[in-house]
C-alpha cells in the first residue's frame, strides 16, 4: 500500500495476502495504512515476500464503503482483474494496484429533474404525454402514452397504486409501453472528456404481465446491462452503469423499451441519476527472495553409557528464521524434553553406535544434519579371589577375574 488520489469527476471501467508457497515477513500493516477518500477507504493488503521462483498467491484486497466498481492493475497473471481477491501467478518482483470508484458528495446530480419532481419538464420523450384528469381513470388506455403522476392508478385503472422509488409521496414517470421501439426518455448533459461517470434509475411494473426491458445509451452507444421489471407490481428494481466520456463534451442519455408487447408493459420510472465519479487506490507490492535453510550445526556428548542422558543443541546463523524443528533418535534412545525447538535432552538406553538427526525448515527451503554418538555397554563389578586376612608385613596374590574396566576421562567413557 503506497498513495491515493482522488479525481473530481472519476471512476468506473470495469480487488494482500495469502502464499501457497509461504509469504515472507509481511511489515507491519501500521506502517502502510489503507487509501480513502469520498467515503471509500481501499486496502490493497500488506507488502510481502515470497519464495523464488514465484508461485501461485491470493491478493487480498478489500474496500469499505459504497464503491460501484474496482479493479486490480496490471491484469496480467490474475484469474480475474475484477474482484477483491484474485488468485495472482507470481513470476517477478511486481506491484499490483486496486482501484476503487465512488460517487463523490461533492460532485453535482448532472440529470434535470430525474426524480420528477418538477412535474413533466427537462427530458424529452417519443411517448404522448397525457394530463392527470380529475376523476377520470383511462387517460394512459392508450399504448405508448406517459404521465408524471404520485400515483399510476389515477390514469389507468389497471394500473396499481404503487409509490415513487423513495416511497415519499412524490412523482414518478408511468409509461404504457408502446408497440413499436421508441426512447422513453433523453437528456442531454454536460460532461468532461475522459472523465468517469455512473448513471442509475430505478424501473418499477405497475402491471403484472408482460413487464418492461429496458436499455440505457449514451450518445447512441448501449451502456450497462438490459435491465428487466419485475412481474410484481411496485417493486423497484436499480440499474447502474459506467460509462467513459473520451473526447465527448456532452453526454446524451436515452431509455429505451424493447418490449414491445401491447398487453401489460406497463411501468414506472424514477429517480434517473448522473455523476461524475472519484477514485481511490492502493498498491501492494510483492518481492521474490531466494532463501537457502543453513545446515544445522549440533554439538553435545559424543560418548555415553547407557542409561545416560545427553543434552543436543543446534545453532544457525540469525537469518533466516528457523519455522521448525524436528529431531530424530534411533531405536533405544528416547527425547525426553525439547522437540521442536532448538535444544533437546536423549535418554540413551541401549548400547548402541548411531546419529541423532535435525531436519528444519525455513519459510522458503528446508535442510538437515546428524550428529554420532557411541553410547557402550556399563561393564559388571570384577571378581577378585584372595585371603580375606593378612598379617602385618606379609605378601600375598591377589586374582583378578574379570579384565574389563571402566575409565572416564575428561568426560568420554572408553571401554577397556
């Protein structure tokens, strides 16, 4: 995580750190905080290292807030650029960016009148536009007809008594679909060229059957999914799009039905939205580090008896960290105390001529190493036959049964 930035009118085009083959070191996340701006905080995930050559490693990005769309750059290597935790190959040292886009409060509503408020004004329509009569209920009985009215149930009595999209008492535009392909709805707005922008409303059935699809465009282009009403009546349903202005100066919105169904296709539209976006980002950089596991070095007594116990330390170089430590003993010895750390303490039981052995493992290599330890045989008490008594000044022979002898020195026990 490096910088953010934020950009007035930004945003939409089109998401750390896990390692199958182990991550290293990650610094400290206090160090590196999280990007935000416009309400959006973005986390791309803390730096880290990992093993040479590379491998496969899961981004772990994250975003906070109301963001309508982010992205991972550079694509290349993920399995998909487009969502918070993308499984990354990793080759190379690279740094991977997440982007975030938001609406920014400071940004002004580029749509006229798209909650309808001002009754029918600032859009223009290939539909007929029909008043409200006083107590008249069949003003919108004709297909490819629209009104701006609190309820839709005052032009057609088909129609249900739903509420705006806000449920506030307040207009909505209703349309009875037209037979043959017509524009709804256009506006044309100012814009900035290369400039980001989100557009969203919100389509509702007022009739069961036959509901309304709808496409959004901009400057003749289609933007964004088809979207489809509901079947049940006054359930809202949102569109949202993105949309890059390029070398335009100005942005002309259009809603068109491609139902063109004469039965049903009845709907209502709200509060139709266009705003210039701003985006937020933050990078996570990945480094390989070729890492070599030391060969452990163990010291401790070579010779024993049996029965004795000898203590058995490995030391390494202090880079880099050892993760784990597993020793090994032949049969007739036993790890009292110490697996898994650097020191353990063997009871030898058995006379024996055999190794004591460490394998260890660092976050990117593994190595080992033995150690020769001869443990002898504890040899029976000598015999010795003889006078029990002896005169003062007299000799006498001595028979010593048994040759075999003990002597330790200087800590080795050597048989004789």
């Amino acid at each position: 995580m490096l910088e953010w930035m934020t950009s007035g009118l930004f945003v939409l085009i089109c998401c750390g750190i896990q390692w199958t083959s182990q991550p290293i070191s990650p610094p400290d996340p206090t160090n590196n905080p999280p990007a935000s701006a416009c309400n959006l905080i973005v986390d791309a995930g803390p730096d880290t290292n990992v093993c040479a050559p590379g491998g496969t490693i899961g981004l772990m990005g994250s975003v906070t807030g109301n963001a309508i769309y982010y992205y991972w750059t550079p694509a290349s290597g993920l399995n998909n650029a487009f969502i918070l935790n993308p499984t990354a190959n990793v080759t190379g040292p690279v740094t991977y960016t997440l982007r975030a886009y938001g609406v920014d409060p400071n940004n002004p509503q580029l749509v006229v009148n798209g909650n309808f408020s001002g009754g029918n004004t600032g859009f223009n329509s290939d539909y007929n536009y029909v008043v409200d009569l006083p107590n008249v209920q069949n003003e919108m009985v004709p297909e490819g007809t629209y009104a701006v009215i609190p309820n839709p149930n005052l032009v057609h009595t088909g129609f249900s008594a739903c509420n705006d999209h806000t449920g506030g008492g307040g207009n909505m535009m209703v349309i009875n679909g037209a037979a043959n392909l017509q524009d709804i709805w256009c506006q044309t707005v100012a814009v900035s060229p290369n400039s980001y922008y989100n557009v969203s409303a919100w389509v509702a059935s007022v009739n069961p059957s036959s509901p309304a699809q709808l496409q959004f465009s901009i400057n003749n282009v289609p933007i964004g999914s088809i979207i489809n009403a509901v079947p049940s009546p006054c359930t809202w349903t949102p569109f949202n799009a993105v949309w890059n202005s390029g070398s335009s100066t100005t942005a002309t919105i259009c809603i068109l039905n491609l139902n063109t169904a004469q039965g049903g296709n009845d709907f209502a539209l709200d509060d139709i939205s266009m705003v210039g976006l701003c985006v937020v980002e933050d990078e996570v950089e990945i480094t390989l580090v070729n890492e070599q596991a030391p060969v452990p070095d163990i010291d401790g007594p070579t010779f024993l008896c049996e029965g004795e116990t000898g203590t058995y330390t490995a030391s390494f170089p202090p880079d880099p960290e050892i993760l784990s430590f597993d020793w090994s003993v032949p049969s007739g010895a036993i790890i009292t105390s110490g697996q898994g750390t650097p020191e353990v303490t063997v009871l030898w039981q058995d006379a024996q001529e055999d190794e004591i052995c460490l394998d260890i493992e660092t976050r990117c290599d593994e190595n080992s190493a033995c150690f020769d330890v001869v443990v002898g045989t504890v040899p029976a008490l000598p015999l010795i036959s003889g006078p029990s008594t002896l005169c003062p000044g007299k000799q006498q022979h001595f028979i010593l049964q048994s040759w075999i002898r003990m002597i330790r020195l200087n800590g080795l026990s050597l048989l004789r």
